[in-house]
C-alpha cells in the first residue's frame, strides 16, 4: 500500500480538498476554504498547513472567530446545504467563540466544520496557557463546550484517528437530516504530528446527496386526507429551499388551490404577489396567514420545525379537528404535533403526492378569500411604506425604501432585534434567495459576517445588510474582512438607539422598556439620562467603509443609489423612530410575565397572560 507522510495537520486539509458532493447529477467542491485566526493552539498545526496548501484551498483571515462561523453558516445556506467552509481557531477564547456559531449551526441544520485547537494530548505541559483544569479528569478542556451544540464531535488524540474520523465528519455534514455544525477538537501537539497515510486516503472521494423518498402508503394516505379536507393550508419552512422545491411548491399550489404561509426560513417559497401567498406565518405573520391557520383542518408542514414563533406558542392552530402533514427528511421534524410523517425530501415527495390529488382542488371560495388577503396585506405594505414618518423615518419607511430600490435578485440579510418580525412581514420578496433571515438562533451580531457569506456566495447579487444599533456594536469588526477582501455589502445601519425588539417587549409586559436605551447613567443610578452620543458613521468609515448619513426619506433613496454604483463596502446610517413600530397582526407570543410584582401595570399584563395562555394546545 503507497503511503504519504504527513502531520495530522497537513492531513486534514488535503482530505477536505478532494471531497466533492453531488445532487441531480451535478457536482461541486464542499469546501471552498477554511476561515481562521491563528494562535499558539493552531499556528503550527492547522496554520502550517493552510500556508502548505494556500494555492489550492484558500485561507480567509477573519476578526472575530464567532463571526468566521457566521459567514460560514450564511455561504453554506445561500449553497442550500451543497457547500461550506472550515473553521479554525486557538485554544481558550478562540475555541469558546465559535461556540455561538455552532449552535447557530445545528439550530438550522446547516453543515459547517470547526477544528479548534486544543490542549496537549501529551499532558506533560499541564496546565498550558488558556487550559482550563478540572480536577475530575485530565481529558477535559473548554472545547467539550461543543458537544451539546454540534452534531458530530471528535477529539482527535493520535495522528491514525483522522481516517475514521474524517469520513463521519462527511457523512453528517452531507446528510440532509443530520447536519449541523461538526466539531474536531484538535490537540496543538498533536496536529504537528507526522504519520503515514495511505494515499487512497486523499483521492477524490464525491459524496451523493440522496433525495429521500417517503413510504408510498403514507403518501397515499396524506393524497386522502387533502382530499377530504375542507381549509387546508401549507406550512412552508426552509426545507423547501434547501432542496430545491420552490418551482414544485408552486406548481403544487397551483393544481390544488392550497393557499401557502412561510415561516423565516421559508419566506421566498412563493412570490409576495402571487394569489395564493399569504405571506409570513405566526408571531409575525399576516393577518390572513393567522387568520386561515386558526381556521384550517389540515396543515402541511414542509421542511419547517414549527418553531413558537411559527406556531405562535401553540396557538395558531385552533380548529379542533386540525390534522398535520409534514413533510421532512428528518424524522424527528416529521413527527411533531402528531402528524402524519412523510419522511423524505421535499421536492420529490411533492411529485409523488401531486398526481394523487389529480382532479382534487379547494373551493373557488376558499382560493378567493386568500387572493382577498394576499391583495389587502399589500395595501397594508403600501401604507407602512409610505407613513411619511416624521421628523425621523420609521424603520417601515426604511425597509421601504429598500425593497423599491432593490433588484429583485439582491438578498436582504438580517438576524435579530425587531428588524426580523418586520422584515418577515413586510419585505416583498421576487426571488427566492432574495430573503436571508438567521432565526433559528436570532443571532445578534450575524448580520455583517453572514453579509460576507452570502456576497461569496453569490458575488452577482447586491447584499443588502439590515443591522440595529444594538446589533452593530455587538459584531462589527467584519467590516474590515471585507475591505481586505475587496467584498462589497450595503450596509445599512438603523439607529434607534437601543433594544429596540426587547424595549418593546419589556413595554409590552409592565416593564416599560427597563435597561434597553442607550443613555448616560444619571445620579439616580438609572439608565435614563441623554442619549449617548455613538458616531456610526465615523465608526464605519474607521474600518474602510465608504459612508453615507441619510436624514429622511429622500436622502436614503439617494444613498441607496450611490452605494449600488459603487464597487466596495458602503455603510448607510439612518435614524429612526423607535417608537414608531409595526404591529402584531392576530398572533401571540409566549413570554412569561412575573406572577408576583409591585408594579400595578405588571399585574395587569400577568392577568391577561394567564387568559392568553388558555389558547395554547399541546400539540406534541
């Protein structure tokens, strides 16, 4: 047997290279690199490595290893799963930053690969800098912090273990079920470590993407339960996308006369303006999604895990004969709220079951009242978007503006605060990667490195970055990634100054939006002096950004068509009215209010909650 000596190291990243995966007969490379920042737990080892193999797996050097996950996780979504990147870090903080990352990750299964660097497996040099000691075992270190939030987890203690470990690490990455974020917990001496591996090792190797099919009786019995059902409605989630199902969906739709809701990581299944797209779904969906999800006697659930805000605490589903397909390729989603489990991929399950329902559709009626709230939900748009808020803009108007500036192919990208409910509700998508939410997680700071996730991914496509205050100063350091890397994002920067998503939660439950402005702290020792006086603008632009201050409607309008003309990062800032918000639409939400309080306006929202809470059914 020919073999080729290597460190463990140099190992790993020629067997990441030569693995490729294929679906509907195409096929690509699954990494298109590796993100990393380099310490004493991975310069030797990883590092060494990437610099050994820099002209045929290239090295990204990011800001913040949190953010590096990110923009993994973003390229990887924008792929559908087909593609991703690897991940590097040192040991101690560098590790326990990409720990956020993983779990956004595995919270909406999307395949990425870390490989933190680790303690010495040689242990003579115990403790080392950034060790953590625990005085139980000496085979624990901070990156066990990853085993709750990856999907696959290895420590790798001896050079040999990467051949068994490598392919387990692809099989989970490329299953359409199981993926999430897979962790290598990498020993610094042990990455330096040389072996000799089997050549065969290291030779391409394509992985196939299966398209899962249901169990035909089952199918059979979904075809007889839409027959018999009198106000169905399709539940569409990120699986839709994921594999590929958008035209299916809608060709679905189209021969049975199912009016369709989507859920975060759905939106973009139908286009806004179709008749039967009902919009947003849940906690911040449209009134006619609401409306007909309270009413309807069977849900189908594609690609979507009923998240609360999807099932609006479960609350959405009100009629009490209501019965559930779902659609999915994992069991696990399947199976909830009791349905009928038709376990397999979307797209094909769609065509096995649409022939069917041949000669079955909903009443005439039923398809008039959706086209009735797809039109009265876009006059409510029209009116958001055109408030004529003033003296400063509501963050309506500025998604507003956006959305009638955008082409349709151009991606919005959000993660947290009360730009997602707004988003989700009010932006008109065209196309259907045209919407990039991070909700699974709602991870504050996503926003900019996912940004540059989505622009690698599809470079031909405007990335409009949406980010609060809040969120910006949490992650803002990816702004100079993409000016080393010549990527361009518009960013467009909404200062409220402060929470604004949880000030108006705190508002909405007594608490009158307690610890959520930015304000100077007073002698009182509350946090409710003067605004503070944060720059955004001169911020930005002290990271390479070309900045544009816009003060209304038309000066956004304006700045929107300067950055489009421009070939590099551009960083609007925009004031808004916090307290000019966009409403709930017949929806509720689960947030515990204190059973015991001093405050009367407390109590008074404890006892609504408690009558809101009766809605709720346990729907396993």
């Amino acid at each position: 047997m020919a073999t080729k000596r290597l460190t463990m190291a140099q190992a790993i990243i020629l067997f990441l290279q030569n693995q490729y995966v294929s679906r509907d007969g195409q096929e690509r490379r699954f990494f298109a690199g590796c993100w990393g920042i380099f310490g004493h737990g991975n310069v030797a080892g990883i590092g060494q490595a990437l610099q050994q193999y820099k002209d045929t797996f290239r090295y990204y050097q990011a800001r913040n290893e949190q953010a590096m996950v990110h923009t993994a996780i973003a390229y990887a979504k924008m792929k559908n799963r087909l593609e991703t990147f690897v991940c590097t870090s040192s040991i101690g903080p560098g590790a326990t930053n990409m720990i956020t990352g993983a779990a956004v990750a595995t919270i909406n299964r999307i395949p990425v690969l870390l490989l933190p660097g680790d303690i010495f497996a040689e242990r003579i040099q115990a403790p080392v800098l950034q060790q953590i000691e625990w005085e139980h075992s000496q085979d624990v270190s901070v990156n066990d912090c990853f085993r709750p939030v990856s999907r696959y987890w290895d420590r790798i203690n001896r050079p040999e273990q990467i051949i068994k470990a490598l392919p387990e690490v692809m099989r989970v990455l490329t299953s359409p079920a199981d993926t999430g974020a897979v962790t290598l917990s990498l020993p610094q001496d042990v990455q330096t470590m040389a072996y000799d591996y089997p050549e065969e090792f290291f030779e391409k190797r394509v992985w196939a993407i299966p398209r899962n099919r249901p169990d035909a009786e089952w199918v059979r019995q979904a075809a007889e339960w839409i027959r018999a059902s009198k106000k169905p409605l399709i539940v569409a989630g990120g699986g839709v996308h994921y594999s590929e199902a958008v035209d299916t969906l809608r060709a679905f739709v189209e021969a049975t006369g199912i009016p369709v809701g989507e859920t975060h990581a759905g939106k973009g299944a139908m286009p806004y303006n179709h008749p039967l797209a009902l919009g947003a779904i849940g906690v911040t969906g449209t009134p006619g999604a609401n409306i007909m999800a309270r009413e309807a006697d069977l849900v189908i659930g594609i690609g979507t895990r009923y998240s609360d805000f999807t099932t609006a605490s479960k609350t959405a589903f009100q009629n009490p004969d209501v019965r559930f397909i779902n659609i999915n390729v994992a069991e696990f989603d399947a199976y909830k709220h009791s349905a009928l489990p038709l376990v397999g991929d979307a797209r094909v399950t769609l065509e096995e079951l649409l022939p069917l329902l041949e000669g079955w559709r909903t009443t005439s009626d039923y398809q008039e009242r959706a086209r009735r709230f797809n039109a009265e939900w876009d006059e409510e748009v029209t009116r958001i978007y055109n408030l004529e808020h003033g003296p400063l803009m509501s963050q309506g108007e500025v998604i507003g503006v956006v959305n009638m500036l955008s082409n349709p192919e151009d991606v919005v990208l959000n993660a947290a605060g009360s730009m997602p409910g707004d988003l989700h509700k009010l932006w008109r998508t065209r196309n259907p990667k045209g919407y990039h939410m991070e909700y699974g997680y709602s991870t504050m700071g996503y926003e900019i490195p996912g940004g540059l996730g989505v622009k690698l991914a599809a470079p031909e496509r405007e990335v409009y970055v949406m980010v609060g205050d809040g969120s910006y100063l949490m992650m803002n350091s990816e702004i100079v990634t993409a000016v080393q890397e010549g990527i361009k994002l518009i960013i467009v920067i909404v200062d409220n100054h402060g929470f604004a998503s949880i000030g108006g939660l705190s508002k909405s439950i007594g608490s009158d939006g307690f610890g959520t402005k930015y304000r100077y702290r007073t002698e009182s020792g509350d946090l409710d002096g003067d605004t503070l006086p944060i720059d955004f603008a001169a911020h930005a632009a002290s990271m390479g950004a070309h900045v544009i201050k816009a003060n209304n409607r038309d000066e956004l309008a304006d700045a929107i068509e300067q950055a489009k003309k421009m070939d590099k990062t551009v960083a609007i800032v925009v004031e808004t009215d916090r307290r000019q918000r966009v409403p709930g639409y017949e929806s509720w939400w689960d947030v515990a209010i204190a059973e015991v309080s001093e405050n009367p306006e407390v109590q008074q929202r404890r006892a609504e909650y408690e009558q809101d809470k009766k809605r709720e059914r346990w729907f396993v």
